[in-house]
C-alpha cells in the first residue's frame, strides 16, 4: 500500500460521516420536526372530508398523495426559504447554528434554488387535486414567507399571530382536497391549530428568550416580558375549552378526551404564574403543546375508525 492510500475501511468511515452528515443538514434545512408536524393535520383534514362525505380514501388514493406529497414539498419550501432568509438571525442563536446555511455545508444559492423548486412542485401537484386546496396551501406559504418571515419576524411582537395562521391552514389543504372547506369542522380544526399555536411559540421564545434578544427578534418575552407571555398563554389556552363542542360529531369520547387535555394545559399555564424556575415551566408548556396536537389530531382520527 503507497503511502498515500487511505485504508478501504477509513475510506468507508469517511464516506459514511459525509453520508451522515448529508442527512443531518436536510434535515435541518427541512426544520424536519416541524415539517412532519405540518403533515398530520393535512392527513387529518383530508381523512374527516373522506368521513364526513362518505368516501372512500381507496378510490381516493391518487388524490390522497396528491394532497400530501404536495403539501408537504410547499412547506418544506416555505421551511428552507426561511433558512435562506434567516441565515443572518441563525448565526446568532445557539440553537440554529448547526443549520447548513450557518455552516456553509450547502451554499445559500443551493438553498434559495432548492426552496423555490420545492414550492413550485408543491403547489403543481396541489393544483391536480383542487384551485381551493392550492389556494389554502399559497395562503401558508405566502403568510409564512413573505408576511412572517420577510416582514414581521425582526419587527413586530404580532408575528406570532402571523406565523400561527400559516400553521393553521393544513387542514383546509387536506380537507378542500376533497370537499368544499366551508363546513363547521375544518374551520374548528382551523381555529384548533390557531389558537394552539400561540402558547407554543410563546413558550419556545421565552426557553430562547436571550437568544432571541441577541438576533433583535421581536418576540413577545424579549418585548414584554415573561409576565405578559404568561397572561397571554393563559388566555389562548382558555380559549381551546369551548372549540372540541362544536366537534359533537366526532362523539362523546373525542369531546371528553379533548376537554380533558384542554383543563390539563389551563391547569399548567395558571402554574406559571405561581413558579419560581420560569424557564423550566416554559419548557414543560412547551412538551405539553406539543404532545396535545399530537394526540387531538391523532384521536380525530381514531374516533372515525369505530
């Protein structure tokens, strides 16, 4: 072996570490978690328009992937358009300077090409299902790249509220995929998804909130203060109580269970206010928030199959 010959092994655990890596990076630039987040509402809107009309997702099939690949290529561009732009806002924070765009592992021209091309795809294939379900998904990607990110993220505490209606509109996709969305339960699972957004994101920003600070990120804690963020998580997590009743249809079980969930997380935000660790009590809203719309979105499901 010439002295300048890698070892078959190293080069394997070379070519390995690249491969690793690779996958890390996309996952980032993809904001993986909150991508896969994305699409469970998108599946439960468009699996209770098939239960509501008396579908069946068989016949529905094509259009079912449609609808999800589609969705899912739009707000991964919206995701990786935001890295693009954000690039400068990431470098800053602890929690984002791994991101490719930070490190350089995948140019930013890459990353602006790969966003836009994402997009494009996306709403092509949205556009094959119906002009509504595309119209809903340019409304999340619209809202979230240009309103929040481009807009209103460095300058206004109300981003929030911006950012929470791009979120809140991936049931409408699934739903008007196969029916009309102006129906009482896409629009709750609207508001659901809405108004649970908001304590969430106040729950993130006060856990970063220092960080935040640094990158001059107008969030509400870096604003207002830890106080006014629990006021405001108070009142948003009030107002989950009333909206599983207008979802009678699901049945009993589903408005018990999402009650129940719901007093839970009022019972933990009026904690808040009695703590001594206000950073540990944000982050235990935080896995509460997101352990909720997990299981409210996943039980939406599971109450049609009995």
């Amino acid at each position: 072996m010439g002295m300048n010959e890698i070892p078959s092994s190293e080069k394997e655990n070379s070519h390995l570490l690249r491969n690793s890596t690779l996958v890390k990076d996309l996952k980032a630039l993809f904001k993986a978690g909150v991508l896969l987040a994305n699409v469970l509402p998108v599946f439960s809107g468009f699996w209770l328009a098939l239960h509501f009309t008396g579908k069946s997702l068989v016949d529905n099939l094509g259009v079912f992937l449609l609808t999800i690949i589609g969705s899912t290529l739009v707000m991964a561009g919206a995701l990786i358009l935001n890295n693009w732009y954000d690039v400068d806002i990431d470098t800053i924070m602890e929690r984002t300077k791994k991101r490719p765009t930070v490190t350089g592992n995948i140019p930013l021209k890459v990353v602006l090409i790969m966003g836009i091309t994402f997009t494009i795809i996306g709403f092509i294939m949205l556009l094959f299902t119906t002009i509504e379900a595309a119209f809903y998904g340019f409304v999340g990607w619209f809202t979230y790249v240009l309103l929040y990110t481009m807009w209103s993220k460095r300058r206004y505490t109300f981003n929030t509220i911006i950012g929470s209606v791009s979120g809140a509109v991936t049931p409408l996709i699934g739903w008007a995929a196969i029916e009309s969305s102006m129906h009482i339960v896409p629009i709750i699972l609207f508001l659901i998804l809405f108004v649970f957004q908001m304590p969430h994101t106040f729950a993130i920003a006060m856990k970063k909130c220092e960080e935040y600070r640094a990158a001059g990120v107008a969030m509400l804690p870096v604003v207002k203060g830890f106080k006014n963020t629990k006021v405001q998580i108070l009142i948003y997590v009030a107002c989950l109580l009333p909206l599983p009743f207008f979802l009678g249809q699901l049945g009993a079980v589903f408005i018990v269970i999402a009650t129940l969930l719901n007093v839970g997380w009022l019972a933990v935000s009026i904690k808040g206010f009695f703590v001594k660790n206000d950073l540990k009590w944000a982050h235990v809203i935080f896995l509460y928030s997101v352990n909720y719309i997990t299981v409210l979105f996943l039980l939406m499901v599971a109450v049609t199959l009995f």
